[in-house]
C-alpha cells in the first residue's frame, strides 16, 4: 500500500466549502441580555509544518460551526494548542478560579504563550473550545484500488465557571474515497467534519436548551425561540415529564414529538406529531439533535417493460425488482423537501465468474409531506440518469461507466403514504410508476411502468 502525507490545505477547503448548518440552541435572551462568550482557539495540528494561510482557513470554519448556534459570541483566539498544551491550559484555568484570580503575567502552555491579558479573556468566558486535528493521511489502496483519506479531528471543551479542570472532549471523524484522485478523496472526507462536529456539539450540554411554550392552539405551538437562536424548520423537540405532572410518568420520559413548522426570527410554531398528554404552556421542552437527513431504504415492484439485456428488442412485458436507497434533507425543510435517491434494478445485474456489472440509476427530485399526526401522505417526483458499475470479488477491484455514455435516463413520480411508528422511524408505501429510457442500444433495454413498493425511513 502507497502511503502519503497530505496537507492540511485540502481539509480547510472543504470545510470552508461547507458551511455548517446552524443547530438548534437556547431560546433567545431577554431584552438586553447579554450572548455568552465562546472562545474558539485557532485550529491546532502536532507535528506538520503546515501553511498558515491553510490553518487560517480552517481555523475560521470551526469558529462558524460554534457562532451559528445563535447562543455565543465567539472570541477568536490566534494561538494552536497542542493536545498537551491544551490539557495544560485546562489545568491552570481551574487554578486560576480556585485561587480567585488571573494572572499577572504571560503563560506558557507546552510552547505555545498566551498574555496575561489573553489569559484574562479565556477566563472570562462562558466557554472555551480548542480544536486540533488528531489525525490526517491520505494513501493508496492497492487491493481497492482507490485513494482514501482518513481525517480525525478533537475539539477539547472547558467550562471556566466549573473550575474542572477536566475538559469535554468531542472527537470527529470522516473519510473519504476516489479512484483515481488523492485530492477527490481528501475533499470527500472535509467535507464531512462539519457537519459531524455540528451534530456531535448537539449532543452536549452547554449546546442543548429547552423552549418555553407561549401559547397552545389545538395541534400547534408557539414557542418562544426562533432563529436569532438557530432554529431551523424541521427542528424536533421532544415533550418530557416534569416532577409535578399528574401524568404519572417517571421524571424526564418523553410524553409526545414536536415538529418545527414554521420559523420566525423570535418564536416559532410546532406542530405535534403525536402526544400522551394534553400540551400546555408548563410543557417542558427540549431539543432533539439530528445531523438533519432521513434515510429511506426501499424496494419497488414495476411492471409494465422489463428491463433486459440487447438484442431483447425493447424488452418483454413483465415485472421489475427495484431496490434502492432514497436520502431526504429534513432540518431547514418542512413540507417541500428536496431527496436524492440511487437504485439498481435486478434485472440488469450479471455475474461473469468473480464479477458482478449492474446498472444504477441516480435520481434527484422532491417531495411535499402532509402531516396529520403520525400519519403523513407525500407525493414524490425525480429526474435521472444511469450508469454501470462492475466489480470483481476476488481482487476486489471495480470499474464504472460514469465518464462515458449514460446507459438510461428516465424518471419517477409516487404517492408516499406513511406512518410513524416510533421517534426516529417512519414506515412507508409507494404507489405511483417510472420509466428509463436506454440510450446505449447495445446495452440495456428501456423498462418501466406502474410501481408499488415499501420502505423503512429512518430520522438521523
């Protein structure tokens, strides 16, 4: 296996080419509250001489991810700690607040100095976050016959007010792979870091609130926190039992689902997807993090032209087996979401020996979803195009026709009737059809018609 190094300027890139999607976070202060401070260190990495201009660029990403929460002001600090130095700083911060004062002179932390008056302004913060990358190779994989790239990034989370001097760690990691390219690869895995240091934040306390209901109307509810908070459409929230409720319920049991309908700049309006109790203005909220997409993996039964291989003329009347694999965008959406989708269809894969060809078919569309509780009806449309994969068992290698002619393109039009059957997983039918039309005459024949199928959607 080739191994090589890679710079860090293909991780900066991608992050700064995918700006994180601002997540769910307190409710808004009262008038003339004052936003937390978050100080945000500049992106550290042990043990590579790497371009600054790189590191900035990275640096200013991961300091957006902590400033669209809607909660902090972010302080930038210019120093890169090392994972040692920044274990360091985490001890003298709770010395510091143990002893009641700052300091009088400049600190050094594993050769990295801060001034007194930057040490000032650390302790002084509601938060500090001091990002480094852990790990970042990129190499050759001969049996795969692929680059990869591996990137592992840990943020180190210290509250001063705490006076712990243990701090939180958030660890993130993504990869990324290319046939041909070693920078595709890299770019691939970047462009993951985002929002995955997003989703974990999410997960943590000091990035996780609760919103106060104002008011209740049947099946909606005014909350009071919207996007000057970074509250997106899509958001959930989860209704959970308080101590003095008569319900009966164990303290903190979910009682019912929230979804955010509509989004303002100070309040928002959620709409109950299903709920044990009757919700009031006493009703305790709190978010749910998700990385903000569905995942829905289903098989379709077409019948009408089935697909065959040429000379087959223009294929035999019969029944098609899709399976496929359909990926939502579910936070920022309500209603009208976009989804992109790809599936092979069994009549097209062939097995030669050790090798399997099969054709996918890429589609990108969007759907409408009418909510009604734990039911929903969706109608769904898409255009694609396809291509062929091959891959060999044995030595494991694999080959596409994305570079050259597109063997179908088509598309597809379906009427999604669901229900939800827990928190984070609907079930789902589709009835409706599509058609593929074959643009290689000496490959694969049209197929298509009228569809029906099922699927399982899962909330991530």
């Amino acid at each position: 296996m080739k191994r090589a190094k890679m710079s860090i300027v293909f991780l900066s890139a991608a992050l700064a080419a995918s700006p994180a999607r601002p997540p769910l976070s307190a409710e808004k202060p009262p008038e003339g509250a004052k936003k937390r401070s978050a100080a945000v260190f500049a992106l550290g990495y042990e043990g590579q001489d790497l371009p600054r201009e790189s590191l900035g660029e990275a640096s200013r990403a991961i300091r957006k991810v902590f400033a669209d929460f809607g909660r902090f002001k972010v302080v930038g600090m210019r120093q890169r700690l090392s994972p040692a130095g920044a274990d360091e700083l985490a001890e003298a911060i709770a010395a510091a607040k143990k002893a009641g004062r700052g300091s009088d002179a400049s600190r050094r932390f594993d050769g990295t100095t801060l001034s007194s008056a930057e040490f000032d302004r650390v302790l002084a913060a509601s938060l500090v976050a001091i990002p480094s990358v852990s790990k970042l190779e990129s190499f050759y994989d001969e049996a795969k016959g692929r680059w990869e790239t591996d990137i592992a990034m840990r943020v180190l989370l210290v509250d001063p007010a705490s006076g712990d001097s243990r701090p939180e760690l958030v660890e993130v990691r993504s990869s990324g792979y290319d046939g041909s390219d070693r920078d595709s690869s890299a770019t691939e895995a970047g462009e993951g870091i985002p929002m995955r240091l997003q989703s974990e934040l999410r997960k943590r306390d000091a990035f996780r609130a609760g919103a106060r209901v104002l008011s209740v109307s049947g099946e909606e509810l005014e909350l009071g926190t919207g996007m000057d908070s970074g509250v997106k459409k899509g958001d959930e929230y989860a209704v959970l039992a308080n101590p003095s409720d008569s319900t009966g319920a164990e303290e903190g049991c979910e009682l019912a689902l929230l979804v955010i309908e509509r989004a303002g700049a100070e309040s928002s309006t959620a709409r109950v997807l299903y709920s044990r109790v009757e919700l009031d203005a006493a009703a305790r909220l709190e978010e749910i993090p998700r990385v903000g997409v569905d995942v829905e993996p289903y098989l379709h039964i077409i019948y009408g032209r089935e697909m065959g291989l040429v000379p087959a003329g223009k294929g035999s009347v019969g029944a098609s087996a899709v399976t496929g694999l359909r990926v939502l965008a579910s936070r920022g959406f309500y209603g009208l979401r976009p989804y992109g989708a790809a599936q092979v269809p069994a009549g097209g894969v062939r097995g030669y020996g050790s090798a399997f060809v099969f054709p996918v078919d890429l589609v990108l569309g969007a759907e409408y979803r009418k909510v009604s509780g734990r039911l929903s009806i969706a109608p769904c449309a898409g255009l694609g195009a396809g291509f062929v994969y091959a891959s060999e068992t044995i030595r494991g290698g694999s080959a596409d026709s994305s570079n050259a002619r597109i063997p179908h393109i088509g598309g597809q039009a379906y009427l999604d009737l669901a229900i939800l059957a827990s928190r984070d997983v609907r079930l789902f039918a589709d009835l409706g059809g599509e058609y593929w039309f074959s643009t290689v005459d000496e490959l694969y024949t049209d197929y298509g018609g009228v569809g029906f199928g099922a699927g399982v959607s899962i909330k991530l």
